[in-house]
C-alpha cells in the first residue's frame, strides 16, 4: 500500500490550525472543504493508486467542547496532560467507548478512509480488561470482512510495547502497525549531532543497529530522559518488521522544535549537507520497516513547519502564544525567537515552497530518493520483514555503518573522512551511490565523507581496515 496520511480533519476552533484539538469529532473541518472536499479527496487518491490514511485523537478533545454537558465523557479518575482523560473505564464509559469506536468507523465507511492513525494511544487511560484499542480494532476487521476492503489502524505510541502490533490470536491487541520514534531519534542524532532532552540516549551507530535489528532502542533498558527502565522487547522472530513505521521526519518531530526547522535546515551550516541528507534518505528507505516520508522532505524542503493555531477565544489564543514561549524559554530560547502560534505568518511560513524541487539542489536530492524508492521495489532484500536477517556492523570513531540484507550490503559513512570497509568478499556491483567516487575493489568498499551506497556483494562480516 502506498498511502498518503492526512493530519486530524475533525472540525476546530479557526481557520487553520495542526488539527489536534479537535471540537466537532463527527464533523470535518469546514474550512477544508467540509464532507464533500474530503470524499473527492479520497476519489482523486484513489484513481492514482493511492490509499488515505487519517489521523484521529482520541486522548482528548479540544477547548471549547460540549461534550460534558451531554453525559460522562471525561473523568478526573486519570489526568492527561490535557486535563480529565476520556472517560474509557469508569461508570459510563460504555456509550464513550461506543461513540469513540463509531466515529472511527464513520471516516472508514462514509468517507473510505483506507487507514486511521491513532495519535498518542499512550494517554489512553483504560484499564479494563479488553483495551479500547483491542475492541476497535475487533471492530475494523469487521468492517474490512463486510466490505471486502484492506483497512489498517497504526498507532503512535510513547511506551515501546509491541504488544499493540501484535495479533489477537498471541494475545496482543491485533493493531497494523505502530510509528518507530527510537528508529527516528537513532537516526536524527546520528546525522544531525544533536543529544539535547530525550535524544540524550542516542547518537551512537551503536543505537542506530540496535533499532535496525531489534526495532526499539528502548526494550526495557535504562531511559536517561524518563529516569527508570523503559520498553519491553520484540520477538523478531514474531513481529514482523513492516509493522514499525520508520521515518526521518514528522509533524511532531518538525514542528515541536522551538522554530520548526527541518534537518535540511539543521544541516544548513554543515559543510557535507548534501551528502548527510542522502545519507540518512538511505538509511529510512533501506531499513526493513514501512517508511514515511513528512513533506517536502524528498526534495529537503528547508521551509520551516511550526506550530500554528487560530483560536478565536481571545484567552485561550492569549494562553497559547505565551505558553509556547514559556516552554521554550526554559531552555534557554528568547521569546522573540519563538513564532506566536496564533500569527498568521507562522502559518504562511510552514506552507511548502512548491518551486524548490524545480532547481538545484532540491531537484537532485528529489531524484536521488526517486532512485531509492526505485530500489527498494525492485529489490525484495529491502521490504524482507525478518528482523533476524538484518545484520549490521560498525566503526563508532570512523562513522561507517554496514548492513547485511540477503546479498546486499548497505555502507553508510557519516564520517567528515573517507572509509574504506573490507567486505570479505569479491568485489560487487555497486547499484546505488550518492556520490561519484564510491568503489568496490578487491572486497573493498572505498566511500568518500558522507556518502551513501548499496552493493550487490556476497554475504560478509564488515570490518575495517
């Protein structure tokens, strides 16, 4: 399935906003275009081979709703960050869960919403004993037999639980898939640097191999960022790897940076830019999991994605823009470098500049992901879910990193120097390269400071020399 994932379209408060504070949970925002735009929408996609997926909350609902008024739709039983959670097992909880699990089911059927990506499932406070996610994914399936349709649910999740993606019948909660933030914190540190608040623990190769060839960093090891133990492993010989969304790039990871700037622009002031944005393409579009792609982010779009609001509730527009100022203030950001969320210049900032791809050096970085997409269709290697095939080898001081699927071998170098990496193995055919001067000789694998390249090889235990 090639998807292309909407953000929360529930209607709220204004005329733009990120869509997370949802008020009319049935309705769809009519400043989009109400019910009529979204179900042409979804045709228009459909006739070009693509599906649609949604992202819906149900965590919390936005300010400014009613619900409570209606019946006990929240309870002070659990605290959110949010405030009251969803009332999902307390006395009543039964017609909140049926109003939950039938609005899911409204944007599959009416609108044929092919997927639904469920934001932040860890806040779902439900201690009963048949989770809401289990009892709506019971539902779905029962929705896609009906229909004769292929409908997958995928979960955000904070808590490294695998037990969400895995199937009923092994006692799991039987959801398709779920996002991978190890794999991207593993990723973003490796090439960016950066180990501020919870990148603390990453920025090794180290920690990127592990989320290659175990999914979670974090399965029950020591969280520096959380103070206590986190995760719980996954059988990789149970779970297969398609269920984990790998990804370079999303809204949160994006927009919930001080001034939402991209790794294009983080990168900005480094002098192998070009080659570390192909290099980390590489590592999301030959990893073994499903792999997103955040917008404009294969052509390294460097506009920024911040986060913008319209509330029209002069308080609550008043609490939103000093509270993001707040927050980053305290670490150490001026609050005149801040953009005020409800400006509507920080909305027009975060639209895409649709003539970048058209010039230089957007439009070779778009064709190089092109090349990789490429690949990865027309290699099974690269979409191989087994976990326990993927073998990874790495020099932490010289920033090289190899992986080993099938006969592929997949050198990264994310060094400022070149590497040469002996391969045990005759010398192969190189299929992809970022950049010119990558070789293959005499089962050497010779790449120039941050590059990228896949060979064609024989199977073989990296080392350097």
């Amino acid at each position: 399935m090639t998807a292309v994932e909407l953000m929360p379209l529930a209607a709220f408060s204004g005329q733009h906003g990120w869509g997370y504070d949802g008020i009319g949970l049935w309705a769809v925002h009519e400043p989009y275009g109400g019910p009529d735009a979204l179900k042409r929408f979804v045709d228009a996609c459909h006739g070009h081979g693509l599906a649609v997926l949604l992202d819906v909350v149900y965590n919390h609902v936005g300010p400014g709703n009613r619900l409570a008024s209606f019946g006990p739709y929240f309870t002070t039983a659990h605290l959110t960050p949010w405030g009251p959670a969803m009332n999902l097992d307390q006395p009543g909880s039964d017609d909140v869960r049926s109003f939950v699990i039938g609005n899911a089911l409204m944007w599959l059927r009416d609108y044929h919403i092919d997927g639904l990506r469920l934001d932040a499932v860890h806040a779902l406070e439900d201690h009963r004993a048949v989770h809401l996610l289990e009892e709506l994914a019971v539902a779905v399936d029962a929705l896609a037999a009906s229909t004769g349709r292929s409908i997958v649910l995928v979960a955000e999740t904070d808590r490294n639980d695998p037990r969400l993606i895995t199937a009923r019948e092994a006692g799991g909660y039987g959801l398709t898939a779920q996002w991978n933030d190890d794999f991207h914190h593993a990723v973003h540190c490796a090439v960016t640097g950066e180990r501020q608040g919870y990148y603390g623990d990453f920025g090794t190769l180290a920690a990127v191999a592990k989320t290659l060839t175990r999914a979670y960093f974090h399965d029950g090891s020591w969280s520096s960022f959380r103070g206590r133990s986190h995760g719980r492993p996954v059988d990789v010989l149970r779970v297969p790897a398609y269920r984990f969304v790998g990804f370079l790039q999303d809204h949160d990871q994006v927009g919930n940076r001080a001034v939402g700037d991209r790794i294009a622009a983080i990168l900005s002031g480094h002098r192998f830019r070009d080659g570390l944005l192909r290099v980390a393409a590489g590592l999301v579009l030959t990893a073994p999991f499903t792999p997103m792609l955040f917008m404009g982010e294969e052509w390294g779009a460097d506009t920024p994605w911040q986060y913008f609001t319209d509330h029209t509730d002069p308080d609550l527009a008043h609490a939103v823009s000093t509270g993001r100022k707040s927050e980053f203030a305290e670490h150490g950001w001026g609050a005149e470098q801040i953009p005020d969320p409800q400006d509507k210049e920080t909305f027009l900032r975060s639209k895409l500049d649709w003539s970048q791809p058209r010039r230089e050096p957007y439009r070779s970085l778009l064709d190089w992901y092109r090349s990789l997409l490429s690949l990865r269709r027309a290699r099974p290697e690269l979409t191989d879910p087994r976990l326990d095939r993927v073998h990874v080898g790495y020099d932490e001081d010289a920033r090289w990193l190899m992986v080993r699927r099938g006969p592929l071998l997949i050198a990264a170098n994310l060094g400022i120097s070149p590497v040469r990496i002996q391969a045990a193995a005759g010398s192969g055919t190189v299929l992809l390269a970022s950049d010119q001067d990558i070789s293959v000789n005499s089962a050497t694998i010779t790449l120039p400071h941050a590059s990228f390249a896949v060979v064609d090889s024989a199977s073989a235990t990296p080392r350097a020399t």
